[in-house]
C-alpha cells in the first residue's frame, strides 16, 4: 500500500509541475490571443456595442478668459485675465449611416451633442463675459496686407455700423454658442456670396454638426488595425498643411486603442478639429478605481517643438513661410478662415514670452496637459483629458482705428477640457469581467507549478523514508534468522 501511494504521489506532482510549467510558458500566448479574438468592430461584439454607445460619460468643460480691464487695454495696455469656468456640458457622440465595407473596414459620420450641466459648473450660463469680438479681428486681420483703399473702407464700415474691438459683457452662452455681429449682418446684406454667416461664436458649429465622414479599420483581419482610420471624407490624407508627413492620417479617431500596450509604445491620434494627427508616449503609471493599473500617454516637448528642433513640425507652417514659435498651430484653413492660434491651456509648452505679456496665465502640467490612460492588457481607455486653447493674434494697424493702439500679443480666448474617467458600476463590471479572470489565470499557472512542486518533494521524502524503513526491517528479519539457525552441534536441550 505505502510503495503504491509513493508512486501515486511522485507521479500526481510531475504531472502538476509539468502542467504548470506548460501553463507558465503557454498561458500568456493564450491570454493573448483569447484578447485579440475578441478586439473587433463586428454588429455582436462587446467591442462594438461600446463603441456605438460608449458606456462612461463624457463631459466638455470650457474655460473662458474674462478681460477686466477693457478700457486700458484698448490704450496699448497690458491685458489682465480673470479665468471663468468651468461651463461644463455633458457629451453625447452620434454615429449616423455606419456602412460596414467589404475590405474589413466600416465607414460612419459623427456628430457630438453638448448639454449644459448647471450642477456642475460654477457659474450660470448667462455671466456676463468681457473679450474680443471675433467679427471684426476675422475681417482686420484678413485684410493685414490690403492696399490703403480697403483699409479706409474697412474703417468706415465698422464706424458705420456701430460694431466695437470688445464684446462688453455679453452672455457666456452667446459668446460660445453664437450672436449676430453688427459689421457682419451687413457686409453679409452687400456681399452674401462671400460671407457665409453674420453670426460669431467661439464654439460656433460644434454643437449637433457633423465634422466628416470616417472610414476605419474594423480589426477583423488584423486586431492591431482596431478602430485606426483608413480615410477621412473620402481622402487618405488631409489638404491643409505644406507637407507629406504633415497631411498624414495616422492612428485611430483617440476613442479605440490597440491592446499590449507597454512602456514604450506610441500612441497615434488623428484629430478631425485640429486637421491633423498626433502621437502621446508614456508619461507615467497610476492606479485608479479597484486597484486598476492604467498607463498615462501624452504628447511629449519635443512634439510642441518647432521646426529647428522637429523637422516634422515645418509642415505646419502656414504660409510654408509662416512657421510659429514653440507650441503653437495656425488653425485658421483648418476652421474655415478664422484667426484661430491653437495652443496648450495657459501657453503650457509654448515660449515664456507668451504668457508673460498677458496678465492670469500660470502654466501646469498637471491641469493644461493633454493625457490618456488605458489598461495595459486590453488597450480599454479608463481616463482622458484632451485640453486645447484658442487664441488670436493681435496687430497693431494704425491704418486700422479699431487697433491702432492696441499691443501686439497673442490674446487667449478660451480653452476646453474634453474628458472622461471610468465609474466605479464601470470599473467593477471590468474588474469581474476582465482583470479577475487574467488575474486568476496568472496565480493559477504559478500556484499549480508550486503545488506540484511540493507535492514533488513530499513524495520523494515519503518515499525515502518508506525505503529506508523497508532496508531497517529486513537487516532485523536477517539477524533473527541467523541466531534462530539450528546445527548437528546444537544440544537439544539446554
């Protein structure tokens, strides 16, 4: 019985080490390609399902620089800002007339419908905001090199017509959303043609607009192809900036990442509202609800770099000779010909100078970065914050009365903060679904190899202590047979 148990053991524990060993070389390769089945874009996968209907809330939170010394300013002054906001809106993405094409791929327009949260902002929505009025500088700064004639006629309609440099203290809701600008209704009634719109917002036609046709990869052929577009209104590149490496699109819409993220992967963005792509690298580690370990991305200095420093950046010059400091996009064809100057929040990556000839501005990583957190494993994003401002360049024109006075500084508008992070019904259903089972496979396959390893030298000391115990007995067995011998000089009895 005790030899049959030995060998039961010895063979039972090889047999637990060797399934161990097996499942540590081999469980990862699984893991990996039991992930990789299910990252797709198909109408039943889990995938799919969330990107149509993403289940965290999304929010937007615009920033608003309030000018509280109109007057001076307008004398050649210093601007001094009072930042205002957050104005924060909840976001609901819409994908409309989804095709799902024969080459592994789906194409979609999207739309995104913004509701103003008042519980969640600080201010009402109708605090009174004092800043540029964006009629007037888009019609200035259009005509910069216009011959004097134009200039006196641009002079004489704005005094005509009653429209001022500054918006006084107009409704936050107008002043992002829309109002009707005085130089602009009526240059609209001479010229409809070449003015399109009389009304001026800052964040005029992004409320319920669709902002173009997608056409991405559905990852069914290729999981690392997952969510990246193949086109953007029918073109595979984009027609604004003065380079190849510059029109690019590259990597996904930000909403769907790969999987097998690590340390050393570059994520790749294409942004539709800045007309271009754009990558984030590693920037840190961090654990959110349930103890989730997510890894944060983020563009990094030298991707704000200018051209001498990143060649890659000398195709945003706008004119091709135009090219801007540190830090700064010249949005103006990507938005339709408004002067927009996209920057980070507060000028963060942008020279010094910038925001030292205005006064409010203080520049943190923390709060005016652009980042993205997503699981390792699963490429699943858990938190992001894509922060962008919008900012005007000033001229002082003495042709022009309106800014003759005026000094030349890049003037910040606003910013916006589009951001989300996983809750905690969101985070459990993950942790159960997701991290629990991966959680469970990685112990198991270390547990079974240890378990068997035990056992294994459990059974070998059994067994040694059962042979020694078996050599001990039949040493006694022969001795006692040899006193009990019987010879021909052995007396009968003693």
């Amino acid at each position: 019985m005790g030899h049959a148990l030995a060998i039961f053991g010895i063979v039972s524990s090889l047999l637990l080490v060797t399934g161990g060993l097996l499942a540590i070389i081999f469980a990862d390769k699984f893991m990996h390609a039991f992930i990789a089945s299910n990252i797709h874009l198909e109408p039943n996968s889990d995938l799919y399902k969330q990107w149509l209907k993403p289940p965290i809330d999304v929010y937007l939170s615009i920033y608003v620089f309030n000018l509280k010394n109109p007057i001076e300013f307008q004398n050649g002054a210093k601007p001094l800002f009072e930042e205002i906001g957050p104005f924060v809106f909840r976001e609901y993405v819409i994908k409309d007339d989804i095709v799902n094409n024969m080459n592994y791929t789906i194409s979609y327009k999207e739309k995104k419908q913004y509701y103003f949260l008042q519980d969640k902002s600080p201010y009402e929505f109708d605090y009174p905001i004092t800043t540029l009025n964006m009629g007037p500088i888009t019609v200035i700064n259009g005509v910069k090199y216009a011959t004097n004639l134009v200039h006196d006629g641009v002079n004489l309609a704005l005094q005509l017509t009653g429209d001022t440099l500054l918006v006084d203290k107009m409704p936050a809701k107008d002043l992002l959303f829309g109002y009707k600008d005085k130089f602009l209704v009526q240059l609209k009634k001479i010229l409809p043609n070449l003015v399109p719109t009389d009304t001026v917002g800052l964040f005029i036609q992004k409320n319920d607009t669709y902002d173009g046709l997608y056409t991405i990869y559905t990852g069914v052929d290729d999981f690392n192809k997952v969510g990246i577009v193949e086109r953007f209104n029918n073109q595979n590149k984009v027609d604004i900036w003065t380079s190849k490496i510059a029109n690019m699109i590259n990597g996904t819409d930000g909403t769907i990442l790969p999987p097998f993220l690590n340390e050393s992967s570059i994520i790749y963005i294409f942004e539709s509202d800045l007309c271009r792509s754009l990558y984030a690298k590693y920037n840190k580690t961090m654990k959110i609800i349930d103890g989730i370990k997510v890894l944060g991305y983020a563009p990094d200095e030298y991707f704000y770099e200018n051209y001498t420093i990143n060649p890659d950046n000398a195709g945003f010059c706008t004119p091709a000779e135009n090219c801007l400091p540190k830090g700064l996009l010249n949005l103006t064809q990507c938005v339709g010909g408004v002067p927009i100057i996209m920057s980070c929040p507060h000028f963060l990556f942008s020279e010094k100078k910038f925001a030292e000839e205005v006064e409010g501005l203080m520049p943190n990583f923390t709060n005016h970065a652009t980042m993205i957190f997503a699981e390792p494993t699963t490429g699943v994003l858990m938190k992001a914050n894509k922060r962008i401002q919008f900012n005007t360049q000033l001229y002082k024109d003495p042709r022009i009365k309106m800014t003759k006075n005026l000094p030349e500084i890049l003037y910040p508008l606003f910013w916006v903060d589009e951001h989300f992070e996983i809750d905690k019904k969101n985070a459990d259903l993950y942790y159960y679904q997701v991290k629990l089972p991966l959680l469970g496979v990685t112990i198991g396959k270390y547990a079974i190899f240890a378990i068997g390893f035990v056992l294994l030298i459990l059974s070998c000391r059994y067994t040694y202590n059962l042979s020694k115990k078996n050599d001990n007995s039949d040493t006694l067995n022969i001795q006692h047979s040899s006193k009990d011998e019987i010879d021909e000089q052995t007396p009968l009895i003693i």
